[in-house]
C-alpha cells in the first residue's frame, strides 16, 4: 500500500517537448479519460519497475503526443500502424515492454487489420485501446464505433445502421482468435471502474513482462467536448449508454506457458554483413564508389517469366558487390498473367538521387510491347537491346542504337527457354561493361538453383559473344 | 467558499492529507463528485488556466486515494495516505 499518491515517476516533471508555453499540464480537454489512463499506465511502469525498458507507441488522434508525458522510449506511428511498429519494435528488442496505444478511430477503422493481424500472431505486446466512439482529434467525426442514433459531425441525423452499419465490437472480434491471451474491456465511468481498469493494466502488462502473449485492454473512455456533455455527463453518459453496446467484460484469459521465443535478432557487425554477402572492404569503404565512371540508367523489360526482375536483381548486386551505387526498382503494375515486368536499375558512382529512370541510355526490350512501351523514352545516343526472337517490327526514333539479339533462340538452343534473360545479361555486360562479368558470375553460382548454373554460365557466354558480334558489324546510318 | 491557501498544508502532513494544486486544475469536478467524506470543494473564482478549480475543505480527508485515481491531469492531486512523520515516529520508538 502506497503512503502518497502522486503523479508517478515514468511521466516527465516538466512537459518540456510541448510546444505549448504551459508545461506542466497536459494538452487535454477537461474531464478527457487520456489522463486517467496515462496515469493507470503510468503508476504500471513504476510499479513494475519497467520504465528503463518499456516503449510506447503512439498513435495519431488525441495521444499523438504521448511522448511529451511518458518519460520511456517513444515511438509515434502513422494512423492505424501502432500494433505493426510495436511488433517491429518487440522483435527487434524482445526484452523490451511495448505498450501500443490507440484511439478508436486510429484502431478499429484505418488500423483494423493491423491490430487483427498482431493480434492473431499473438504478439507479445500490450495494446490500450481507447473508445470513445468519436473521432475526437479532428472534432467529433463518426468513428466505426459510434453508437446507433448517435449525432456526430458526419451523421448529423444520428448514425444509422443502414448507411454506416452497426458500432463495431473490438474485443468480440479478437476474442475469437486463437493467439490473444488476455483481452478486457473496461470503462473510466466512475470510481469503481476505474479502479478495475488500473487492474486490467497492470496485468495486460505483467503478462508482458512475462512474455506470455498478446493482451489489449478496452477503456471506454469519455470524450465530452466531443460528445458537447460537461465532464460529469460524459461519465454518466458511458454508463447510460456505452456500456449496453460494449459490455465491460474479461473477454479472454488464458495465460499459456511463456511463449516460445523468437530467435532473437543479431546486431553484430560481422554477422550482418556475411548475411548480406558483403565484403569488408565494401562495408567499409569510404562511401565514394570506386572510380569515376558514367552513371547507367536502365530499363529491363519482357513478359512476366522472362525474369527482368531477377536480371535487374542480379546487375544491381553485382555492382554493389564492386562498391559502386546502385538501386533497382521493380514494377509489377496491374497486369495481367503473361503482361508485361520491367524494372528500373541505376549504377552510379554517384549516391542514387532517384530510383525511377525516366530516360534511360539502356534499354532491354524482351517482348514487342516493352519496345512500344519504352522506346520513345530512350535518351538520344542510347542503346536498346531487344529479343529480336519476338520483336519483328522495330520503329526506333533517330540517334537511337538498336542491337537485335534473339535472346530466347539462343536460350531454347542451349536448352532451357528460361536463361534468356541470362543471355541479355551477356549482351549487357559486353555492350556497356557496367559491371564486370566476373562479379556476376560470382552471384550466378550463389544462386539457388545450382542445377542451372552450366546452362547459365554457357548462356552469359553467348549472350557476350552475340553482342561482340554486333558490336563489329557497322551500325547502319539512320541509326547513329 | 473560500480558496484554500496553499500555505495550509503542514510539511510534512501530520494527518491523512489531500494536495490539490489549483493552477494544474481544469475543473472537471471529478474529485470532488468522487470523493466519499465529501471534504473537497470546487471554486467560485478561476485560477490562471481560466478553470474553476478544486480545493481540500482543510478536514477529513481519509487519505484513500480515489480522487487521485479520478484525476485526468497527471500531476494536479497529491495524497498522503500514511503521513511519513508518523511512520518515523514508528520506526523510532
């Protein structure tokens, strides 16, 4: 039993990150249920002794401005992603307490199927979960857990369920899913049940220190300068009226045995950089790219299949393996099945400023469309490279090169259809020696499927030896 | 009513006791609808932050704590349940 009740240790004395010129209140309405919780919470921490290890999440609504209060880690997440920052959080940390906090709004509407999803991986966080049925923050909107009848700014005539259907019970919800091991729903109507809430808090988070899973407590919590009711009414008002549509109630409790834990992420240096497959040298390179050469901007592009993207994949890697800047930007679009993939790949010497290539100096055209699509966009004195097995009608714009090579010809040939992009690869490489054959090599054999790693090595020479063969024959005059 | 003096709170408090400090009160009233010996009151005048405001009567507090717990601003209500001096005395004799 405490001799003095005060304000609890895990808020700051002083509001000092408030922009405000009042730093010793918080920013909210009188009679708002944010400060009782964040008391409940709070007095939690310090009672628990978690402060030194405990992150909040904030959400975007009224308690957007949780770390001005809570002298914890803070993290402040966009609408409706609190629960999947605070599971990257506990991952990344899982001897960390993670106590996400959202509004209605923020939770049950833009954020339902974050909270679904953390909820049915059972993760080992605490979420409170403040209903007001309101959207407070932005003045008094219909929140999805608005009551029937109730007037809101954007159900002036009260909320009907034919139009906006019916409030949306959370803990209902969550309770039917397997992982949640403690879901409650409280109230902060008056004494008693505030006094029952500060109990579900403690325990939502004592089952978190002891890492037992997923546990959200529902505070039905008064809004009054959103429901336009003086403080008092606005309990009296939870209690007439809220409490019939969300019942207070354990709606689970089953703490299992301590979760099996996750293997716990490693930081050290040389065990990241040999799972990305860097070298030393690279990782610890000055951040200036070896050399000065020309910045290669490219578009790869074919039938889903052909494996542009994977092509992309594999030149960026290389040239990152050699130091050099690179990013590679795939483009699925909304195409149909057997639609047309491309992807964009800048190396440079130079840090990447944008990973979109508007005009490329290269491009692979590996179906008719690509070539349609993206010929006119080629910059003047570039190259396009394209399957001349599929693409019969050529209309380049002037000063534009066009190298014909049949791509999927020299692939069926060496037997597999698929390594055509393997044979562009060599084509590439010859044409423009953006990265060196022998560093592409390399991720070729790293690649899974060793059992394509022959046909793939003869296909990158053939693809060079088709292109060399180019490369010597004259270009003809319209094309320089 | 007459606002509370600040200056009334013996340092440390010798009873159960109840701090409210009038600048941090917004003037929900909460406390004082809560509170079972009914020994806070609610002002007339409005303090800095243009609230009316909530004071200890200055006798009875039981020291149980439930105003605190209705309190929304984090800092705005102390209560000594156990006052430290007589817990000394304890240790003492």
């Amino acid at each position: 039993m405490k001799d003095v009740f005060k304000k609890p240790d895990s808020f700051y004395e002083f509001f000092t990150r408030s922009a405000a010129a009042d730093k010793e209140a918080t920013h909210y309405c009188p009679g708002c249920g944010h400060g009782n919780l964040h008391k409940l919470i709070a007095e939690a921490i310090d009672d628990l002794a978690i402060a030194h290890r405990t992150v909040f999440v904030s959400p975007v609504g009224c308690a957007v401005f949780g770390y001005y209060y809570f002298r914890v880690g803070n993290v402040q997440a966009a609408h409706g992603r609190a629960p999947a920052v605070a599971t990257g959080i506990k991952r990344a940390l899982p001897h960390s307490i993670v106590i996400s906090y959202q509004g209605d709004g923020d939770l049950a509407a833009i954020g339902a199927n974050e909270i679904l999803q953390a909820a049915n991986r059972g993760e080992s966080i605490t979420v409170i979960f403040v209903n007001n049925a309101i959207y407070g923050m932005t003045g008094g909107q219909m929140a999805p857990t608005t009551l029937l009848g109730m007037k809101t700014t954007t159900t002036p005539y009260g909320r009907k369920s034919i139009n906006e259907g019916y409030p949306l019970r959370v803990c209902e919800l969550l309770a039917t899913l397997e992982a949640p091991v403690y879901i409650e729903r409280c109230t902060l109507e008056d004494s008693k049940t505030i006094m029952r809430t500060r109990k579900a808090i403690r325990k939502a988070l004592e089952y978190q220190v002891e890492n037992k899973g997923f546990s959200l407590v529902e505070v039905l919590s008064p809004c009054p300068t959103g429901w336009k009711l003086e403080p008092i009414e606005s309990r009296q008002w939870i209690t007439d009226n809220m409490v019939k549509v969300f019942p207070p109630n354990v709606y689970k409790d089953k703490p299992a045995e301590p979760r099996e834990e996750l293997p716990s992420p490693v930081f050290e240096r040389d065990a990241v950089l040999n799972a990305l497959g860097v070298t030393d040298e690279v990782a610890s390179g000055s951040g200036h790219a070896p050399g000065d050469f020309p910045t290669h901007e490219v578009v790869l592009s074919g039938f889903g299949g052909q494996g542009v993207l994977l092509l992309g994949q594999l030149l960026a890697k290389s040239g990152m393996r050699e130091g050099k800047y690179v990013s590679w930007l795939p483009s699925y679009g909304p195409e149909m099945r057997g639609g047309t993939a491309n992807c964009h790949v800048v190396i440079s010497s130079k840090r990447i400023g944008s990973p979109y290539v508007a005009e490329p100096n290269l491009l692979v055209a590996m179906n008719q469309p690509s070539l349609e699509k993206f010929a006119a966009r080629v910059r003047p004195g570039g190259v396009v490279i394209y399957d001349s097995s599929f693409v019969k009608t050529v209309a380049l714009p002037a000063h534009i090169r066009g190298v014909p090579i049949p791509l999927s010809e020299i692939a069926n040939e060496l037997g597999n259809a698929k390594v055509a992009n393997v044979v562009a690869a060599g084509a590439i490489i010859a044409l423009t020696g953006m990265v060196g054959e022998t560093v592409f090599v390399e991720l070729l054999r790293n690649l899974p499927k060793k059992a394509l790693l022959e046909v793939n090595l003869k296909a990158l020479a053939a693809g060079r030896q088709a292109a060399e063969r180019q490369i010597k024959q004259p270009i003809p005059a319209a094309l320089v | 009513m007459e606002m509370t003096d600040h200056a009334l709170l013996p340092v440390p408090p010798t009873r159960p006791w109840v701090d409210v400090t009038s600048r941090l009160c917004k003037g929900c009233d909460f406390c004082v609808e809560a509170c079972p010996p009914r020994v806070l009151g609610f002002s007339t005048d409005i303090n800095e932050r243009g609230y009316r405001y909530s004071f200890y009567l200055g006798d009875g507090c039981t020291g149980c704590g439930i105003c605190f717990y209705n309190c929304p601003e984090p800092g705005a209500i102390v209560v000594w349940r156990q006052p430290a001096d007589k817990k000394e005395k304890k240790v003492l004799s």
